[in-house]
C-alpha cells in the first residue's frame, strides 16, 4: 500500500491541468474553421506522428543526460509554445503555422514520452510504481473530465478562441507547477560507471524477439485506444443511437477508467503478471465481442468498461518493461529505451493514419476483432514466455 496517498503533488497537479483541453471536442473545428481541409487536416496529423516517430531517440537520449525533472519542465514550456502558435494559426489562418504548431506538439510529445514512466520507476520503490502511475494518470482523467464537462459553455460563450485561450492558461498553470516537481533520486553507482557503455549506438534496443514482442504489445494498447477514440461513435449510430450519446459515454468511462488505481493497488504486485495476462485476454474477449454483436444491452457495458479493462494491464506493463529494461543493465539510458519502445507504437500510428481510408474500408468490426485476436495470442505469448 502506498503512503500519504492523500497528499498531491505537483506531478499530479501537472497531470491535472495537461488534462484540460478545452478544444478536444472540436478539435477538428480548430483547423477547419480557419480554411484547412480534411486532407490537410490528415496531413498535420500524419506530421505529427513522424515528428515523434524520429524524435523520440534524440529528445531520449536528451533526457538521460538532463534528467527526467528537467525533461518534464522542458516539455511543458514547449507544450506551452505548441498551444499558442494553435491559438496564432486560427487567429491568422495560416496552414504553415499550423505545420510549424504540428512539429512543436511532436517536440513536446517526445520530452513527455516514457519520461513520466522513468521518473516514476526510479523514484518509487517496487510495488509502489503501478498504482502511482495509475494515480498520476488518473489526474489527468479528472482534468479531461472537467474539461469535457466546461467545454459547452466556454463554446457558447467564446467560441474557440475562448476554448484555445482558456487551454493555454491551464498550461501556464502546469508549468509553474512543474517547476516544484521533486528530482528523482540519484543514479546508482553501478549505472553510473556503465554510462558509457553503447553511448555510440544509434539505436539503443537490439531487435530481439523480447523487444519485439514489447514493441507490439505497446502498439495493441495504443491501437486499442484508437478504435476507442475514433470508432465508439461509429458503433453507437449502427445501434441507432445518436451521435449525441457520445459526450455522456465518454464522460461514464472516463469516471469509471479512474479506478484503475484502486483496482491495481487491491491486486498487489504478487498477482500484477497473472492480472496482467487476463487482463489482455478479457480486453481481447470484449474487442471480439463489440465487433461481432449489435445488442445494446451488452454494447453499452461494454463501452463504459473497454477503456479501463485495457488501462489495468496497461499499467502493469509499464512496470514490466522497465524490468526488462533493469535485466539488460540498460538503466542509465531508461528514457532513451523507453522512447526506442514508443518509436515502434508511432509507427504503427503513421501507418493506421496513411492507410485510414483502406481501415475504414475494411468496416469497424473487423478492426476490433483483429485486435481482440492479437492480444489474446499476445496474452499467450507472454504466459508462455514467462514458465
């Protein structure tokens, strides 16, 4: 069990307040509103993945060297400069601008990523990091909530003006606050006299089968969400449900995702590889079955439920790579590792987004029962791999 679980702190304020996006329910209304195209739309966004894509081993290998307290303070500044140049691209409705806010965002999404993940495992003792990170993501579930909960009336009010002002404040907020994060703890000394082993290495990870199998159960979580995002609403108007149902869905899973913590810190860190395999197998068995039926009664349940049913092993994975990490005395250069890991999740977005024409072609249920079938062979795999 975790101490002081009461008290927050400024990670988890940060958290809170990246949560706020005010203009996540129009987001496409952002760039379209101000003349940008469907197609341009799919460009800036396909921009932005390949930004991360190739920025994740650099701003990693950064990271390592600063510090992952410095590399959360440093993608919030430019996270910060991202949502003004939005805020300057609808004001000025310049497609550029919008490139250059593109490649701003894929800059401040590389310092984030595995960066959080990397603080939190060397500054939690074993047992601890699960639930903590559950707890730190949880915040930034309140914060969309809230968000989610505000947007109608700052939209009605002030338009999307009002709701990229208001977003940008809300990142002033998070970097003061991020400033007041305390440092991880210091490096061992065993990882500090193999800094410079493979420091010339381009590509920290070798292509092994173990880092394979970790890159495509990643990209299955991230695909996972995706189908969530983009095609929940999909579902609900084959059910005859309207559109319109779509805010109060997400606002019930969001509320509902928010126990994970609660659920891992119940599970201990005994059961987490067991929670973890039967985790991905139920996340499989609820994919195949909201693919395949169209009974609302069993439907509905299911939406509200999918997204945090896939965060639980989620969470446990992130602890699980880490150890991998820890096994292959790669410690020093975790967040490098880490971002090597992610580049392989980008890739496969970059890819789903090229080819979101050929997806959509294909029809919702079979996406979603490709991806039910995956994790639970991937459950497997990881089971078998184990003994």
């Amino acid at each position: 069990m975790m101490n002081k679980k009461l008290n927050i702190d400024n990670l988890e304020l940060v958290s809170f307040f990246n949560g706020l996006v005010f203009f996540a329910p129009v987001a496409l209304l952002v760039r379209t509103r101000a003349g940008i195209s469907l197609d341009q739309f799919f460009v800036l966004q396909a921009i932005l993945s390949l930004v991360i894509f190739f920025g994740e081993i650099p701003t990693g290998k950064i990271t390592d060297v600063v510090g992952y307290k410095n590399t959360i303070v440093l993608s919030q500044v430019t996270l910060l400069l991202a949502r003004g140049m939005m805020l300057t691209a609808f004001l000025t409705r310049n497609y550029w601008m919008f490139i250059a806010e593109a490649i701003v965002e894929g800059i401040a999404s590389c310092f984030s990523s595995g960066t959080i993940s990397a603080y939190l495992y060397q500054r939690y003792d074993e047992g601890e990091y699960v639930v903590k990170s559950a707890r730190t993501s949880k915040f930034g579930t309140a914060g969309f909530i809230v968000s989610i909960i505000m947007y109608a009336g700052i939209y009605h009010f002030f338009g999307i003006v009002g709701l990229l002002v208001v977003t940008a404040v809300m990142n002033v907020f998070a970097v003061t606050l991020s400033f007041g994060i305390e440092k991880e703890k210091a490096k061992s000394k065993e990882a500090v006299d193999k800094k410079d082993t493979g420091k010339h290495k381009l590509f920290i990870l070798r292509l092994n089968a173990e880092n394979i199998i970790i890159m495509v159960t990643l990209a299955c979580v991230s695909i996972s969400f995706i189908l969530i995002n983009f095609f929940y609403v999909d579902k609900l108007e084959s059910l005859g449900i309207s559109e319109e149902w779509m805010t109060a869905i997400i606002l019930g899973y969001s509320v509902i995702e928010m126990a994970a913590e609660k659920i891992l810190d119940y599970i201990g860190e005994k059961n987490y590889f067991r929670a973890f395999v039967a985790g991905f197998i139920i996340s499989g068995l609820c994919m195949l079955i909201f693919g395949r039926i169209s009974i609302r009664l069993i439907i509905i349940p299911i939406m509200l439920l999918l997204p945090l049913v896939v965060s639980v092993p989620a969470y446990i994975f992130d602890e699980m790579e880490n150890k991998v990490i820890d096994k292959n005395n790669l410690e020093d250069k975790r967040a490098e590792v880490l971002s090597a890991y992610n580049m392989g999740v980008n890739l496969v977005e970059v890819i789903f987004l090229f080819a979101s024409a050929y997806v959509s072609g294909i029809g919702v249920s079979a996406c979603f029962t490709v991806v039910g079938v995956l994790m639970i062979l991937l459950a497997g795999v990881h089971g078998v791999l184990k003994k």
